[in-house]
C-alpha cells in the first residue's frame, strides 16, 4: 500500500467525521438554515420515529381515550350504600300505569281523564299519608289562552280548555316563595311517551312522595306541574305561568324533559344569567353532567327543538335549568318509547339528582332573593361524570387572558431574536399557517363532494344503524388528505429543512389556531371558549415536559410517550365532549326533514373533529421517518368502506326489537276542498299524503310498495298557503320532497264546521272579520293576505299580527274536553277595492285519535309498510276559503 493513498484517506475520513459532528449551539437554536441530512442514516441520526411505531401507537391512544368515554357515558351512578330516599321501582310503578293509557294526545280521553284522574288518586294517596310538617294542595286547572312565539319562523298558538294538575307542598305556615318542578303526560300521537316524558312525571310522583313524608320541614313551597298539553307546542305552561295563582310564587324553576329513551339527564340549558342556580346543581345533584357547550349548543338553534323552559324564561321572567335524557334518540317519539326500555338505574339517577336539587332550593336563601343574584353567568362543565366544574363567566375571561397571554410569551421569544432570525422565523411561521388552513379547506372540500356523490345515488344515512362506519368513511379519508397534504409539503417545499425545526413550526402553528380562537370566543363572550384555553394550556405544559428529550435526541419513544401524556387531557375531554354531542345529533338526522343532506352534515362534523383531535399531532409528519404505509392504511379502509356504502350493505334502519332503528314516516288520509270568493266549491280531492321524514324520502319503501313512487310527488298549490297541505307546524320549507297517492273521499264523524259570523267596517278604512270554528282538539289555521290589503290586528297572540317566513300567517290550535267553538277575529286594511277578495284563509283539521283517526285504505297501506318504519298515522282535512 502506498503512502499517499493512505494519508488521502485519512484526510476523507475526517472530512466525513466533521460533517458529522453537531453543529454549534446559536445555529441549533436558530435550525432554519440546517440542511436536511440525507438517506436513512441521516433520518437515524436525528431521531425520528419509526413510522410502524406511529402507526400503532397513536391508533392504540385514541382507542383507549375513546374507551375511557364510553366507560364514563355509560356509567350511571355508583352502587349506594343503606337504604336510598328516592324508589325507583316505585316511580317504575307509576310509570307503567301512565304509560298503560296508550298514546295521550291533547284532547284524548287518554291524556284528559285518565292520566288525569290517576294522577289526582296517586296525589290523594301520598297526601294521606304524609307527615304534618308539611301540607299538600293539588288543582286541577284548565287554562285557555293565546301567545306568539318566534320558533320555526315564526306563528302564533291558541289553546282552550287544556288541563294541567298542578300541585304544591309547603310547610304547614305556607310559605311566600317557591320552586317549580315542572313535567309534560300528554305525548305525541301514536307513541306511549314513557320517555318524552312520562317517566318525568312518575320521578315527580316519586320525590312528591319522599319529600310529604320528611320529618324535615322545607323553607319554601315546592309546585309540581303535571303539564298536559307540552306536545302541543308548549301550551299547557303557558296556561299555568300566565293564569295560575301559584305561579306569582315561582322563584325558580327545573324542567324535565327527553331527547332520547334513558341514560344519563344532561342539564342543557340554565339561566337566563342567574348562577347561583347552576350552583345549586352543582352542590346537590349527586350524579352530575352538566356542559354550558350543549346549552350554547341548544340555544344557537341548531337542533330545532323548543321545552317548556322557553315559556317560563319568555313569559315567566323566571330563571331555570332544563334537563333531557339524551341516549338512544332513535325511539324517541316512536311506538317503541316504552317502559321497559327504560333501564330502573336510569330512573334512580335522575331521581337523585332531581329530588337533591329541589330540596336544596327549597331550602335556600337565594330562592327568597333570587333577584338579588340574577346577574351574571357561569361556565360550568363536567369531568367525565364525576363532578362539575364551575366558575364565574368573568374568572373564565380572565384565565382565557392569562393562557392567551402565555401563548404570546411562548410566540414572542421566538419573535424578539435578532432581525434576521426573527424575519425569516415570522416568514416561515405565516407560510406553515397559510398551508395548514388550506390543507383544512381542500380537506373539507374534498370530503363534502363524497358526500354529496352518496347523497346523489342514494345512500345516506348509511351510519344511521353503524357510526363506525361514518368514522372509516369520512375520518378515515380526512386524515389522509390531512397527513398527505403535509407529506407532499416536507417532500416538495420543505426537502432541505430541518426536521426538528419543522416539527417545532407545526407546533406553533395550532398554538396560533388555538389562541386566536380563544381570543376571538372571549371577546364575543362564549363561555365554550373554556375548550380553547385547554388546547392552549396543555399543549404548552406538553411542550415544556418535552423540550429538552426532543432537543437532544429527537422524536424517541420516551419524547412521544411525554407527549401523549401531556395532551391526554385535551385529546380526551374533545372526544368526550363530541361523544356527548353524536349521541344527540345522529337520531335527529333521522327526521330533520329531505331537504337537509344528513351526509354533508356528518361529514362536516367528521372532517372538524378530524381536524381539531389532529391539530397537534400533524407536526409528527415531520418527525416520523415515513408515512407512506399510514397513508396508504388509511385510503384502503376508505376505499373498502366506499365501496361498501355504494354497494348499500349497511341498510340504515333496523327492526331489531332490542335496539331498533326505524325509518320515520307520517301518513295522513287528507280530504281537501277549495272555495272561491262567493263560497262555492270549486275544487275538492283525496288522498293519502306521505311524508318521509328524513333525506331519504320513501325510496327505501318503494320496493315494498310500488304505487309510492316519484310518479305521484305531491305538487304544490302555490295560490294557496303552505301549498294547500294540512301542515301541522310551518315546516313545509323542510319537506318539499312528499308524496300524494288517490285514494276514495270521507267524511270524518267530527267534521270542521267554519263560519263568517259578521263582517264590520271599522274607523281608519278597516274592515273586520268575526269567524266561529269548531272541529277536532288539533287544527291550523293559514292566512295568506292578498296584494293591496294588509293584516293589521287580530284577536290572537298579543293581537299583532306574527307572519311566517313566507309571508302567510299560521295559528295552531288545539282544545281539551268540553271546549267551545273557537271564537276569533281579524282587522284588514285595503289600499283598494279588492277584486279577488282581501284574504286566503285555510283550516287544516288533525284526527289523532277516537273513530276517526283511521280509515280503511289508510289502514290497508299501513299493513304493507316493512317492519323497519314506523309510519305515523291520522285523518285530516283542509278546507280553504276567500273573504
């Protein structure tokens, strides 16, 4: 071997040594202007994590957190020790008796004499047997009255003769002040309503019982409201918060309502303001789930729902908390809300919390003083079902200010380096944040237009039965686009950069998401901000713990597992949170109505949850060797379950008697008939009217029953109101897609009897109109004013007129027993001689019940409807005349 062959090597070998050596501690610091080390020595060399280890790690975290949420959703309370004060096999009892009558609708002997009469024997029998420290009054009141309200659109409701039992305990001196529980026994036709919200009411029968045998006497007085007529748009509360004498005495109230068949009652709605009264619930309820997020939820009108809390917080001026079984929606208002599936260790917890709560405020010094707390708002959530946190809505914008704070800190050091540095870094950081919110964009884009494309040909709702299958379809594809938009970004546009640097950037930039959030829900005053502030506080703490593993040995096992630590808590509150939310939000997608693709919005959902539980992670790209097999995983799970949608193996509805999914439908035999100007009639038809009341329409039941098809869409009469339907609300803007098979005339027993009883010319070129109209418990009056004439007073509501977003006018009507004839007026103003009348008025008549509720072609078709609906049925009529 020669001698300078040798020294030339040696010379290479300690090139190669240098290059290989760290490079000084201000350029380590500085990392934008490192060069990326080639090939997998160099990828070895700086520590990156094998991309098999990610891959398995991270699947396996989110199972456990998403394990960890099902654990606690389904825990319903913990195993008590002694004997309880709430039975709940006794308030079972009840339970079963109420729901024994059948379906209750307003008006029915059902829901007006024996629910009614049962009631008043049940409060009988616990008033014998109560102690003297307390008396019990019950009456039963049949209140008639009138009210507007802005919900759907907009409409006006007119109630008479309704019933309410209404019944109060005090301490035997009386008391000045009460507390108002209040629960609804009527249901909705066709359903025996042990759920929504018969079960309320025997909980109620229950705590009446508990509390009438305390030997210790209550501060205050305790109402408890049988509300009978709650399904006919709130009207029984209405009665008693505006006519009942024992109302003035209400200082606060808590309502019981359902979403769903059992589980836990989630306190949805408090306030207005008020949060001693949310503090309340915090201190007695024992089973405790409470978020301010579903309340902000509710209230921004996103599920279109109203409870009774609405009338006493707008009517009343009486502060409340609302509270819904949420679990299992998909029977909810359906023939399968029965007792039995209403687990008794459901029917213990709420009694516990309930009774807790009440006896508290009757206790409390704030109920005498309400008024003195009334201001301000709280921020309140629950861990988990363990307790609640609550707190001062101020305290929270001062901690939300403080963690903002600490995010510009963390921003701002890097920012205060010399100008070079500081430049290139703020450059770097704006073109990270402009990538990652178009990577969002292109995500959601591309997600929605594969929804869509399942919408067209027919699919959707193909989760309904199997939310798994909404995961591997939507999030399955939205985290690829997600860490294959970052993939093409470090190969292409970040090939020479440090991976440690990049990591470190794409953790900045959610912080920068995060914060600017936080800042932004602060300012407007969302108390949901608080979520904000935990994806800002953790994520920083998280990069504290981490900071020196990842600086000197890169993303090692011991750095990712600090890392998933320090974000366990956000990562699994946020599933936790949205767990909570699916479990209300998928049943309603069952009968939202065909207007509104149930897939466009799941996946929308799919692809911001995707986006928010993978905002930290996504800077893993840059610190895993490869993705290319986490890539490629996630688009064949995509694809598989594609092709399995498309191919329709995931039916959405299901007759499973145990947990049944069934398709919502609503068939009404309608006899129509149209009157011109002179009162003849001009036009009269009949049919049977379908309506499916999810996207899907009837296509599912056409091969079951081929008449129902899109030969015979119902086509709308534009020249009347609401397309000349018997709407029951003004909903008709929600289900444009409905049906109309021919089929013979009828003549129900109770038939609508409508008259013009006087017509008078008034001061001001008015001109009013007297009607008299009598007919079933359940009708809807339209109004359509004609050009050149104005609607100006009326004898309903508050006597100013509500128009509907359509420009007409809708009053929904019902009665109890022994009610009058219907009595109103209307005040018209002309600008001109009206030629073709000044006003389109059209009554809509509802059979839910008696001998005229069925006719035999409607039960006929019923009969040929599969087992997985639940085709809800009644007679109805319209009738449409020109004044």
């Amino acid at each position: 071997m020669e001698w300078g062959s040798v020294a030339v090597g040696a010379v290479r070998r300690l090139r190669t040594q240098a290059s290989q050596q760290p490079r000084p501690q201000k350029e380590e610091e500085d990392g934008r202007d490192w060069k990326k080390p080639a090939g997998a020595a160099g990828a070895a060399r700086w520590g990156l994590l094998p991309e098999r280890r990610a891959a398995l790690l991270l699947p396996l975290y989110f199972l456990a957190l998403r394990g960890l949420v099902e654990l606690s959703l389904r825990q319903l309370g913990w195993p008590a020790r002694g004997p309880r004060e709430f039975s709940a096999l006794r308030a079972r009892a009840y339970l079963e008796n109420i729901t024994a009558f059948g379906p209750r609708a307003v008006g029915s002997p059902a829901n007006e004499v024996l629910t009614v009469n049962y009631l008043v024997e049940q409060i009988k029998a616990i008033e014998m047997k109560s102690n003297n420290v307390h008396k019990i009054s019950v009456d039963v009141q049949r209140p008639t009255g009138t009210f507007s309200i802005d919900f759907l659109g907009g409409f006006t409701s007119y109630y008479d003769n309704i019933t309410n039992v209404v019944v109060k305990l005090e301490p035997r001196n009386g008391a000045e002040h009460a507390v108002l529980s209040n629960c609804h026994f009527d249901s909705v036709p066709n359903t025996p309503g042990a759920s929504d919200d018969a079960v309320s009411c025997s909980v109620m029968l229950e705590i009446l019982q508990t509390l009438s045998k305390s030997p210790e006497p209550l501060k205050h007085a305790v109402v408890f409201l049988f509300n009978g007529a709650e399904e006919s748009i709130l009207q029984a509360s209405h009665g008693f918060i505006t006519q009942h004498p024992w109302a003035k005495s209400v200082r606060a109230f808590v309502n019981l309502e359902a979403a769903g068949v059992g589980g836990k009652e989630l306190v949805f709605q408090t306030g207005p303001e008020n949060p001693w009264l949310v503090q309340a619930y915090i201190s007695a309820a024992k089973h405790p789930f409470a978020s301010i997020v579903a309340q902000e939820v509710f209230q921004s009108g996103v599920i279109p729902a109203e409870t009774d809390f609405r009338i006493y917080r707008d009517f009343g001026n009486i502060p409340g908390i609302d509270l819904a079984f949420i679990e299992n929606g998909y029977i909810y208002h359906t023939k399968y809300d029965t007792a039995d599936r209403i687990p008794t260790d459901t029917i213990q917890r709420a009694g516990e919390n309930i009774l807790g709560m009440l006896k508290y405020l009757a206790k409390s010094d704030y109920l005498a003083r309400s008024h003195e707390y009334r201001h301000g708002n709280l921020v309140f959530f629950d861990v988990f079902g363990l307790f609640v946190l609550g707190y001062p809505a101020r305290v929270g914008a001062i901690m939300n200010c403080i963690i903002a704070a600490l995010a510009i800190i963390y921003l701002g050091k890097k920012i205060l380096q010399p100008r070079k540095r500081a430049v290139s870094y703020l450059k770097e950081l704006a073109i990270a944040f402009g990538f990652t919110i178009l990577s969002w964009f292109a995500t959601l884009v591309g997600i929605l237009i594969v929804a869509v494309f399942i919408s067209v040909i027919g699919r959707s709702l193909s989760w309904y039965s199997y939310f798994h299958v909404s995961s591997f379809l939507y999030g399955s594809a939205a985290l690829a686009q997600l860490i294959l938009a970052h993939t093409l970004l470090k190969t292409f546009y970040y090939k020479t950069k440090n991976e440690q640097f990049l990591g470190e950037l794409f953790f900045d930039v959610p912080v920068i998401f995060w914060s600017i959030k936080l800042v932004l829900l602060t300012y407007l005053g969302v108390s949901s901000a608080f979520i904000s502030a935990i994806w800002v506080a953790f994520p920083l703490l998280t990069k504290l713990i981490t900071y020196k593993e990842l600086k000197e040995k890169g993303a090692t096992m011991k750095f990712v597992s600090l890392y998933l630590l320090g974000m366990l808590i956000p990562h699994l509150y946020l599933i936790y949170l949205n767990w909570v939310i699916f479990e209300m939000f998928i049943p309603i997608t069952g009968r939202t109505g065909s207007e509104v693709p149930p897939d466009v919005l799941m996946a929308a959902s799919m692809v911001i949850m995707s986006i928010l539980l993978s905002s930290y992670f996504l800077n893993f790209v840059y610190l895993t060797k490869s993705t290319k097999t986490i890539i490629v995983t996630l688009g064949i799970i995509f694809s598989i379950t594609f092709a399995l949608v498309c191919s329709g193996i995931f039916f959405p509805f299901s007759s499973d008697l145990a947990n049944p999914r069934p398709k919502r439908i609503v068939l009404q035999h309608l006899s129509r008939k149209f009157h011109d100007l002179d009162g003849h009639l001009i036009k009269s038809d009949s049919g049977i009217w379908v309506n499916g009341l999810d996207y899907g329409g009837i296509s599912y039941v056409t091969p079951h029953i081929p008449e129902l098809n899109d030969s015979i869409r119902t086509k709308c009469d534009e020249k009347s109101p609401l397309c000349g339907l018997p709407w029951i609300l003004p909903v008709d803007y929600l289900f444009r897609k409905n049906w109309y098979l021919p089929a013979p005339a009828f003549i129900p027993k109770n038939s609508i009897r409508f008259q013009l009883l006087s017509r008078e010319q008034m001061p001001r070129d008015s001109i009013k109109l007297t009607f008299q109209v009598s007919g079933p418990s359940h009708m809807s009056l339209y109004l359509r004013v004609h050009q050149g004439a104005t609607l100006s007073r009326w004898s309903l509501g508050d006597g100013t007129p509500v128009v509907n977003r359509d420009g007409d006018y809708f009053v929904y009507y019902s009665h109890g027993l022994q009610a009058g004839p219907w009595h109103f007026w209307i005040e018209l103003k002309t600008s001109e001689e009206p030629t073709k009348g000044m006003v389109t008025l059209a009554i809509a008549g509802h059979y839910y019940f008696g001998e005229d509720q069925y006719t035999t072609q409607l039960h006929a078709l019923l009969e040929r409807f599969p087992n997985w609906t639940f085709p809800s049925s009644w007679v109805s009529t319209y009738d449409q005349f020109i004044f």
